[in-house]
C-alpha cells in the first residue's frame, strides 16, 4: 500500500484543512516539554468528531500505521510521542463540553477538553471537579483518562479513576465502543471502561466521558507546618484526617531539600513561608461547607498538634493570595529544577509507614554509583506517592540506567510501584517488571493483542516489546 493511498485515506477522514504532513508540521507535535525535539510524524490529523476518529483508525489499521494520540502533550514519559513514520491524532478540536448535569452530579465532554476548563465550568454551577494538577492550564481530560492522573486531591477524591462513570472510545479497528452512562452503580460485567482508563492510548482512543462531580466546597483552610520527623507527619495526617472530619484534601510533604531548593531559587518571587532547616515541611489543605466553623476547628487541631510537638511553625493562610503562596513553594518548580539540572525525575508509590526507609535506602544505592549524588525530594504522601529528584552531574544513557535500575530496584524491595501516576510511556517501559509479575505482563500482552491486533496503537509504549 502507498502513503498516497494513506494520505488520500487520512485527507478523506478529516478534512484537507486538518491532515497536515512534512513541514507544515508544527514543531509543538513533536517536542517535548522542555522543547527538546521528538520524532516528527508523517502525518497530523485533527479530527472534530468521533465519527472521524474512528475513519482515521480504520485508515491506519488498513495501512499498518502506527498511531500516537496527542492531548495537550504535557505528559512526562514520553507516552505522546509520536512514530517518525506515523500518525498524530491530536484531540485538540474536540474540546466540547457536552452537558452539565447539576441533578445527577455530572459533567459530559470531549476528550480534547482543557481540565481547567471543565473546572471553571463545573465551579459556574457551584460544583467541583475534584481533579487537580499543576498541568490544569494545558492537559486534557483525555490524557488525565489515558494517564490515570492524579495530582493533588486524591486522598479525598481518588483518582481519574474514580471520577469517570461513563466513556467513549474508539478501538483500533474503527469501532466505536460507547458507553457514556451517568450512573455511579454499574456491575453489568465486566468494566471496560476501567481497562482503557491509564492505558496511555495503547488500547483505543478515549473520544468522551462523564465525570462524576462533586459539591463545591465553601471553606478552604491551608496550612505549612515545619515537621521534626516523618513518623510525626504520618501522625500528623491521620490525625487531620479523622479530626477535620473528612474535609483533609491535600496533605504534601517535602522534604528540607526540596523546600531549601525551592524557597531560595524562588526567593526573588516571594520569601519563604517559614525559616529553612526543619527536616520535613507539610502543606495541608482542607475544604470544608461551614466557612467559619471550618477555620476555627482547623486552627485548634493544629494548635494541638503543635502542642503536641508533631509540627515546631506553622503558617495558616490568611486569604486566597496567601494561599496561593503556599501552594506556589510546592508548585513553582521550574526555576528550581532548571538549577538542578541534569536531573532524573521519579514518581513512585511505596507503603506510607515505609516511604522515609524507601527515600533512604534509595539516596544510598544511588550514593553507591555516584557518590555526589543530590536528591530532592516531595510527595503526596497520603497517597504514598513520591517524587524524587536526582542529579548526579551527567544525563548519559548509562547514568540514568544506572540511577533507574538502583531506583526501581529498591522500589520493588518495598513492594512499590515504580510509576504512582505519570504512567509508563517510553521512559519506564524497559522497567515495568519492577512493578509487575510476568503472569501480570502476559495477561497486559494478551488484551493489547486482542485489542489491538495490528499492534497501531501507540506501538513501544508502556509494554516491552
Ligand atoms: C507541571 C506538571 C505537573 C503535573 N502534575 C501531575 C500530577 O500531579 N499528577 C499526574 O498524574 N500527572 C501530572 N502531570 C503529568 C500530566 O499532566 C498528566 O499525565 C496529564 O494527565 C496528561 O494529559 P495530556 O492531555 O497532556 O496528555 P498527553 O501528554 O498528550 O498524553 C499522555 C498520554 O495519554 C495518551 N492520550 C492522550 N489523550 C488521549 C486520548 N484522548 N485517548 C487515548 N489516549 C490519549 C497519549 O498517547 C499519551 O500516552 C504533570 C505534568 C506537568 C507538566
């Protein structure tokens, strides 16, 4: 088969306007967040429906053409690049939201949707979309399905997971798999659904869903708490969790090296919060619907817990500036991690009561092979999710294997896994029996290839060849 017959196919499917091809190509397709340059496709295609997604698939399938599904590419392991010899199906004109359903709780939309978006939308009814993340501004919420994304919240509301109820999808044949239910309770077998949720476009393209949404909470109180130790943050947690009577929404810990990191390269923008030199600093945020009940209880459980010697400073915000200054010591990481660069970036889960053993023995394997080593360290820890930050002064190919395998080597010591939530993607695709048995990667194998027979769908990624 020809690429003409392809093209003509691809041209047929969208529209001339939207297939693009060789340098038309804009180079946001095929970089990567710091704007290094990715493999450029043959061919973009920018469907407006799923009509025209499901022609585009049953084009590539008839070609034998790999195709990468793009959302707003602010992904971290490189799920969304794409084949220098494939297809881009970018979501991006397919950014409706649908129906906003204030009985039922719902909120109905397509996939190339900006999260931020779907937010504002949903808090214009007084209603909250509980997912949050610092990429709100460009993801999707196709690429928070297709990642599984986390973020912020999800010791009160869970993951992507958890807030979609109904999907459609389209498979790699061309069928259109169409299940956008309202409904919370559904155990007509098997739930599929959750089978394309996390599957990084390697299983069908997420084209819309339903999301589950909550009520929007009135009161938000934000805290910064210096911690002397990390079993004190653990108690510190659960003791916010069951006195704030489940109002606890984040709950973000970093460790000195990452405050000391990003409070003075951010020094500039705004002095810190607190002094430096605490082992341990949490950022707490609870969001409550009694405004002033909620302030007054937050502030005595705190004043406790401090009394209590769990926390030696604390810091509540006063107003939502304040509290955007909070946020921004756990948020604003560019410039920090631009003046840590050459780094390796990790996001893994282990067990809570385990993770300052976990960081340990990992600042120690890798001290092993690079003696000077750097960390810095932060997480969501009521999740159990950290992210490490590790530099040892070179980028090659053999240090980051070196660093990977002394990373993920300990992350299966404590029976963790080695992606909590960016996903596998190219960058940890050689790493996944870290994580899973080879039982657990031959069922993956046997639902891609029952799937995804011609194997098109975002070949080489998350599953090792
Ligand atoms: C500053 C920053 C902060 C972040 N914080 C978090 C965080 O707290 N928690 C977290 O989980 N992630 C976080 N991320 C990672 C990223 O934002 C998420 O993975 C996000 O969900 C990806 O959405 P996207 O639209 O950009 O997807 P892309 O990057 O475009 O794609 C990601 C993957 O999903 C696939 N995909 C995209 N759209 C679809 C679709 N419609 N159907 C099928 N497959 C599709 C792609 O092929 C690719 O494999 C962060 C990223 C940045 C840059």
């Amino acid at each position: 088969m020809s690429g003409d017959g392809l093209q003509a196919a691809l041209r047929e499917a969208v529209g001339a306007a939207e297939l693009l091809s060789g340098a038309v190509i804009e180079p946001r397709y095929h970089t990567d967040l710091r704007g290094q340059p990715r493999p450029r496709p043959a061919f973009v295609v920018r469907p407006a429906s799923t009509d025209e997604v499901a022609a585009v698939l049953r084009a590539a399938q008839r070609f034998a053409t790999p195709v990468t599904t793009q959302g707003g590419r602010t992904g971290v392991v490189g799920g969304a690049d794409a084949e220098a010899h494939g297809i881009v199906l970018s979501l991006e004109r397919m950014n409706r939201i649908l129906d906003l359903d204030p009985a039922s709780m719902t909120m109905t939309l397509e996939a190339g949707c900006i999260l931020q978006t779907a937010q504002e939308q949903a808090e214009s009814q007084g209603l909250l979309l509980p997912l949050d993340l610092g990429a709100r501004g460009s993801a999707t919420v196709g690429g928070n399905i297709a990642t599984n994304a986390g973020g912020v919240r999800v010791l009160r509301w869970g993951m992507m997971r958890d807030m979609v109820l109904g999907l459609e999808a389209v498979l790699a044949d061309g069928t259109i798999l169409s299940g956008l239910r309202k409904i919370i309770k559904d155990n007509a077998g098997y739930d599929l659904k959750q089978l394309l949720i996390g599957s990084e476009g390697t299983l069908g393209v997420v084209t819309k869903a339903v999301l589950r949404l909550r009520p929007m909470p009135t009161s938000t109180q934000t805290a910064l708490v210096a911690v002397p130790r990390f079993a004190h943050a653990i108690t510190l947690l659960r003791r916010l969790e069951g006195a704030l009577a489940g109002t606890l929404s984040s709950f973000e810990v970093m460790w000195d090296d990452f405050y000391t990191l990003t409070t003075t390269v951010n020094a500039a923008k705004q002095s810190a919060p607190l002094p430096p030199g605490a082992p341990f600093y949490v950022l707490a945020e609870a969001m409550g619907a009694e405004p002033e009940r909620d302030a007054a209880r937050f502030e005595s459980v705190l004043a406790d817990a401090l009394a209590d010697g769990l926390g030696t400073d604390a810091v509540i915000a006063q107003s939502e500036a304040e509290r955007q200054r909070l946020w921004a010591v756990r948020e604003d990481l560019n410039a920090p991690m631009a003046r840590l660069w050459p780094l390796f970036a990790f996001d893994v889960s282990v067990p809570v009561a385990e993770m300052e053993a976990f960081v340990d023995e990992a600042k120690a394997c890798v001290g092993i092979i690079f003696p000077d080593s750097r960390f810095v360290t932060y997480g969501h820890i009521g999740d159990g999710n950290l992210h490490l930050m590790v530099g040892v002064g070179r980028a090659d190919a053999d240090a980051h294997h070196a660093v990977d395998t002394a990373i993920f080597k300990t992350v299966r010591h404590f029976n963790g896994s080695i992606s909590a939530e960016h996903g596998i993607g190219t960058a940890k695709r050689d790493y996944i029996g870290y994580s899973r048995t080879p039982a657990e990667l031959a069922l993956m194998k046997t639902i891609k290839t029952a799937m995804d027979p011609a194997g098109i769908l975002n070949p080489g990624k998350l599953l090792p060849a």
